[in-house]
C-alpha cells in the first residue's frame, strides 16, 4: 500500500479532514507518517490555502489508529520512525488553524497522541484511549511532553505507567476529551462543532490557541527534543527496550532483565 493510499485529504469549504486510511487499525508505519506530514504541509496548501480547520478520523470500523508500527522501533529505523512521526506534531503546533480529532473504537498509542495533540477531541462513547508503549519496554515521547500538561502530573504517570485503556468517559473526566458522541452520530457532532467554530475569527481563534499555550508555560518544541534525546540514546539502548520489541514481534511475552 502506497502512502497516497493510506492518507487522504479533503476540503469541505474552510475545513480541511485528514483520513488514515491503513485497514484494519490504521497504524502508522514510517511511509503513512510522512505522508501525514506532507498532508499537513504543501498538500493541504494547495487544497485550500484558506483552510482554518483540520479535523481528523480514522478509516474502518475498528478505529481512529492502533499507534505506530512496532516494527518501526527497531534500532534500524527508530530514528527516522521518531522523526517523521514527531515532524507531524511540529507542523501542527506552528499550525494557525484549529485542530479535531473525530475519534471512534480503538485510539491507542501515537493514535492518541495525535489525537489528544488535536485542539478538540469528539469521541464515541465505544471508544477507548491508552498508551500502551511500557508494555513494550518504551515510553510515548509526544505524551511525556503533552500529558502532564492537559490531566496533571498524577494522571499522566497512572497512563503511561501502567499501559491501561481507558473509556473515552474517563478520558474525558480527565480533560483528554472534549465531547463524547453516540457511536452513530460522530460525523453529525463534529459537523456541530465546526459550524460553531465557523462563527468565530479565524485569526483569533489561532492567536488564542497559542496564548493559553503560552499561559501554560509549555516549550514544545524544547521539551520534545529533550524526551527525544532520552528515547533515543538511553531508552533504546536497554536490553529490555529492545527485548520488549523482539518479544511483541515475536509474539511472546517478554523476559525483564532490568537493564
């Protein structure tokens, strides 16, 4: 599957929606993120150069996105993996337009991250979030950065320690959702939220955004390069971050050597 196949764009007026489109869960292997990437830059200039909204969904029944592709975190290509992934994030927090993610079934790993990047996050009720990247041996760089900012430092060490899933209620009781949907009226509450956003400047609804990012004290692009450097040359130089990779490839369950 070519990466023009696994991304599509649209425009519907000023909103631009961005669809991952790898059946049956939508994972993200390093061809799709670059792809996304493109998407977000020249590809959706050319599309619509007025675009002040990108919304987000997941192609399929089974969900917004599983995460990224496992066999991408091998020593190999783990580095170019984390750079074409975390150059998504980075087009989207210079991004002047607002951001929704239209989230249904399974939301875990980078698909949450993405997801929760996203200004607004609509969920279904069936839906279900988690950062399941210890189970692993790893942890989720852009949820590391973004996590203790949005649920509190507490929250966040309860996700990315333990893995669990979660219901999008909780997820939003924890400030991670904005809205939950019934399962057949995701498409219609989005469309809701937009038309609400619509009457809103576009200009201020962007020079907003960025102000109460700024209120909260968060450096993205600093603090993402600072969780970077530990992934890249602490975390996966462990025996048992690469023991919890072979182990998910192999389909065992993995041996801890604490080192």
């Amino acid at each position: 599957m070519s990466p023009s196949e696994t991304i599509h764009v649209h425009a519907d007026g000023r909103t631009a929606w961005v669809t991952l489109d790898r059946p049956p869960l939508n994972v993200l292997d390093i061809a799709m993120m670059k792809a996304l990437s493109s998407a977000l830059g020249l590809q959706l200039e050319r599309l619509n150069p007025k675009c002040d909204f990108i919304a987000f969904q997941g192609a399929g029944p089974k969900g917004f996105s599983a995460g990224a592709e496992v066999r991408d975190h091998t020593p190999d290509r783990v580095t170019e993996m984390l750079e074409a992934f975390h150059g998504i994030f980075r087009r989207l927090w210079e991004a002047e337009c607002i951001t929704i993610a239209a989230v249904h079934g399974h939301c875990l790993g980078g698909g949450m991250e993405l997801a929760t990047f996203c200004d607004f996050v609509i969920a279904t009720e069936s839906a279900v979030f988690g950062q399941p990247e210890i189970k692993l041996g790893c942890f989720p760089p852009v949820a590391m950065v973004l996590l203790p900012h949005l649920v509190g430092p507490r929250a966040a060490l309860d996700l990315i320690l333990t893995g669990r899933t979660i219901s999008a209620r909780e997820a939003q009781q924890l400030g991670l959702v904005t809205r939950v949907a019934a399962d057949d009226h995701l498409t219609q509450d989005v469309d809701a939220l937009l038309a609400e956003l619509r009457q809103r400047s576009p200009a201020v609804l962007g020079m907003t955004r960025r102000a109460l990012w700024r209120r909260m004290g968060l450096d993205f692009d600093r603090s993402l390069r600072e969780v970077e450097e530990i992934y890249l040359h602490q975390l996966m130089k462990t025996e048992d971050a690469q023991e919890g990779i072979r182990a998910f490839l192999e389909k065992r369950v993995p041996t801890w050597r604490g080192r």
